[in-house]
C-alpha cells in the first residue's frame, strides 16, 4: 500500500485523473492500474479495452492513445552531415519550403459549344479563310518535315511531336494504352503501373500515404530504350517497386499524350526520360504533397536505385507518423461510429417496445370499449324485450270456454327454466301459430301484471326473434312462429308438443335472415 501511494503521489494531476477514472470503472488496485496505464500511454479507453478483453500487442491502439505523430527513430550522423542538416533547415526557413509541390495534373477535355446560327451565319466568311489558312499553313509544314534536322525548324520539328496522330483519350484509357505499348515494345514485365489517371494516381497516394513514382517517357527519344531495358526493367528496381511494403504507386505517360505532356509541364521536366518521387510532407503541411526527388536522364540501376531509397529513407519516417495518425483516426471514429450503431439499435429497440405498449393500451382500452358497447346493446335488447314482452303479454287471446268445439287442444311440455314441466292450454282454430310462440314466451309472466297495466305499444325499431322452437314428437315437425298459418291447419285439433330451445349459432344465423324469410319474426297485433 506504501509503494502504491508513493507510485500515486509521482503522478501528474492528468494521469491521477485518468487513474481515478480507470480505477472506478474496473475496480483494479492501483499497483496493477498503473501499470497498466503506462503501457497504454495513460488513455483510459485503451486501458478499459485491455482489462476487459485482455491485453495484446496492439499497435493501432497505441498510435490512439499517443494521438500524434510518433517521433522519429533516432539517427547516427556525423557532424558534415549535421552541418548540411542545419543549412538545410536554414535555408528551408529562409526560403519557405523545402521540397517543390506535386501539382494534381487533371487532363483538359476539348469542350465544342455551338453558336447561334445567326452569329454563326455572320461569321460563315471567316471561317472559310481560317479553314484555308489552316490548310495552307498544314501543307507547308508538312513539306517542312521532309528537310534534313539542322535545316528543319525547331518549332515544326516540336509540332510535329506533338501533333503525332494519336487520339486523346479518357485517363483510364489512356493508361490501358501506354501499358500495352510499353509491353509491345518491351515485352512482358512485372511493373505495377497504375491503371488510372494521374489525378486518381495522385490521390490514391495521398489518401493512402504512399510514395508515387511518376515516369514520363519519350519514345522519340534516344536514351528511353537504354533506359527502360537496362535501369527501369533490371531485377533489382522491378522488385523494389513492386514490393508492398515499399508502399509505391507507379504511374507512366508517353508524352506524345495530352496528360503526359501536361504532367512534363508541371513538373517542370526538361530532360527524358523523367521520374519524379512523390509524397506526403507532412513538415511543410499534412495536406501537402510534394516532389521528393527528381530522377532525369539515364542512370545505372544501383544509381536510380540507391537515390529512390535514398529519398524514401528521407521521408519514411514522417510518413509512418502520419499513417499512424490516420490509423487512429480511424480507429476513433470506428469506435464512435460502433458507439452511435450501439446507441441507435438501442434507441430502436426502445422505440419498439413503447410502439408495442402503445398498442397494447390501445387494443385493451378497445377491447374495452367493445365490452362496454356490447354489454349497452344487451342491455338495451334486453330492456326492449322486456316492453316487447309486457306488451304482447296484454294482447294473448283468451282461452276459449269448456263448450266451445272450434279449438285446439295443445300439452307443450316447457323447458325447465319455465318452473313448470307441462302446461295444458286450449287456442281457438283460426289463432295464428305465432300466438302459441307468443304464450310459450309471456308464460313466466306473472298474472297481476295482466290485469295492472300493459304497455300500449311495441318498442319502436325491434323485431322480436323467439329463443325457442315448438315440435311435435311423432312424427317430428316443427311449427314456424307464422303469423298467416292458423294452428287448426298447421296443429289440427290436439297435439302433444315440446318446447326446445334454440343454439346461439341458430339464433345468430336467424339474426342474419337465413332461416326464414320474415314469418318466423314476430311483433305483429294479435
């Protein structure tokens, strides 16, 4: 405990404050967080990361936690070289940089706009002197090409190589084409020339921080074959450029091409063949890309080769610096990117599960609100079958006297709610079927309310629908609650009968009209 507070007490207030915040999130003691932090340059994310996921060599992660450049390896040189080192500095202060900038060559595409056709008409004369003029000056020139080199002029000679006939091209193709040229001139080979423009080139090794290696050639040139045979084609440049962890782009241009000879212009290319070593400065601007090196003119290959790495030893390190910057760069924003997928698939889960508690306390309050509806409309049916009921109750005929010979004798056998197992009733002859129904359904009424008071009339919008139907036994038939069938034509002078009652699917389907087509309904007078 003593030498953990002792450890703690060396520390700066930033580092006691990442170790207070390391420690309250792992609860590790102080002896093993410290160090622990110092392995992981006192970021406490790192440090979080490497006690929960176990602690490995992992350099991205480092070069997060330092979140700069790292400084460069260190250097044995003696004191001409430091003295060359010191001017060098000196001069690049006085001067304002070091190192020319590499222009981003974007090759210009003729663009042909139409004029007004009365412009075009007032100025028709003039063109036809220029078109002529122009032909004129082409034949001379073209008679001029013929003469010896010294007497030929020096602007027709430089016209001609740049007027050679070739059709200027997308920068794609155009690189299609010079690969395939070099490779019919030079046969097979394992150079990785870029198969792009020198603008993608360019930026491809910028975004990247990559060397690019820019050669331009001239095939009219008498020291561009030598060059390409002996120097560029040789064993040991062919495996230097194409070994990934040189990290060089390649990209060459035939002048006689309209992108070639713009990118010679930029870069100020005055002898052939040209290359020109590209590159990130970061000490002259991160965005910055500047020309390292300039190769011209023929060279042995341990010459071209040893100035290459001469010139990517120069700018190696500050490179490294800054990939490894822009490694953390991206790991900190993967890591926020994966922190903001994290708290949006969260959010998303939230917001589901309050849209299924919203429906949920929809559906119930529906549900609800169904339940209430249906229990107001029974209780409404049921309040006008009740007057419906009082109502027809006071309109039953009465029963006809012992002598009277016109009438039906009817033994219903009642259902067991009723509170009577056979009742024995006499109807006259021409009373309708439905007056049976009518006294099967005002039975249980009780008899005082028949001679008290009775309901004047039906209640208004209600169709009485009987919850029973009346059979004989045998044979078996059912008699439909007609209001135009006497029971004499239908039942006959006596008859043993049973009242049975209906299923709730065959008063549902009655409900809806399918068992009968209006004479089964009652409600009608007496």
């Amino acid at each position: 405990m003593a030498d953990a507070a002792d450890q703690e007490g060396q520390l700066s207030p930033s580092q006691q404050e990442a170790l207070l915040q390391y420690t309250q999130v792992t609860d590790q003691p102080v002896q093993d967080a410290i160090p622990l932090l110092q392995r992981s340059q006192w970021n406490v994310q790192i440090a979080i990361a490497k006690f929960f996921d176990g602690e490995g060599p992992d350099l991205v992660a480092e070069a997060m936690a330092a979140q700069d450049i790292p400084r460069m390896a260190a250097r044995h040189e003696n004191l001409q070289e430091s003295l060359m080192a010191s001017s060098e500095r000196s001069f690049g202060a006085r001067s304002g940089s070091r190192t020319d900038p590499a222009p981003r060559v974007v090759p210009q595409q003729p663009v042909t706009r139409r004029s007004p056709w009365l412009l075009g008409l007032l100025l028709s004369p003039f063109g036809w002197g220029w078109r002529a003029a122009t032909a004129l000056f082409r034949t001379v020139c073209y008679v001029l090409t013929f003469l010896p080199a010294p007497l030929r002029p020096r602007a027709i000679s430089s016209g001609r190589r740049r007027t050679s006939g070739r059709r200027m091209l997308m920068p794609r193709d155009t690189a299609a084409r010079f690969k395939r040229e070099f490779d019919e001139e030079y046969g097979p080979n394992e150079l990785p020339f870029f198969e792009g423009g020198l603008a993608q080139a360019h930026d491809l090794a910028k975004k990247d921080v990559k060397f690019l290696l820019v050669l331009l050639m001239s095939p009219e040139h008498d020291d561009t074959s030598s060059f390409v045979r002996d120097t560029l084609l040789s064993a040991e440049v062919t495996e230097f450029v194409k070994n990934p962890a040189n990290n060089m782009v390649l990209w060459g241009g035939n002048v006689l091409d309209s992108e070639a000879y713009q990118a010679a212009t930029e870069y100020s290319c005055t002898k052939f063949p040209f290359s020109a070593l590209v590159c990130v400065t970061p000490k002259e601007g991160s965005a910055r890309m500047g020309i390292v090196k300039r190769l011209v003119g023929p060279m042995p290959a341990a010459t071209y080769l040893s100035e290459l790495q001469g010139a990517m030893e120069r700018y190696g390190s500050d490179l490294e610096g800054v990939r490894a910057e822009r490694t953390a760069q991206e790991v900190s924003r993967s890591l926020r990117t994966e922190q903001d997928s994290a708290y949006e698939r969260s959010l998303a889960i939230d917001r589901e599960r309050a849209r299924e508690r919203r429906e949920a306390a929809a559906a119930a309050a529906e549900a609800e609100k169904r339940a209430r509806d249906k229990a107001q409309a029974e209780a409404l049916l049921a309040e006008k079958r009740r007057r419906w009921r009082a109502w027809r109750v006071g309109r039953i005929r009465a029963e006809p006297e012992a002598d009277d010979k016109k009438v039906v004798r009817v033994a219903l056998k009642m259902p067991e709610e009723s509170g009577a197992e056979r009742v024995v009733r006499r109807f006259p002859q021409e009373a309708p079927v439905e007056e049976l129904y009518a006294f099967v359904e005002c039975y249980g009424m009780a008899r005082e309310m028949l001679d008290a008071s009775t309901t004047a009339s039906p209640p208004a919008d209600y169709e009485h629908e009987y919850g029973f139907r009346i059979a004989s036994t045998l044979p078996r038939v059912v008699f439909e609650p007609s209001t135009t069938v006497t029971m004499g034509d239908s039942i006959g002078r006596s008859s043993n009968l049973i009242v049975e009652k209906r299923t709730t699917a065959e008063l549902e389907s009655a409900e809806k009209g399918e068992d009968g087509d209006g004479e089964r309904r009652g409600g009608g007078a007496a």
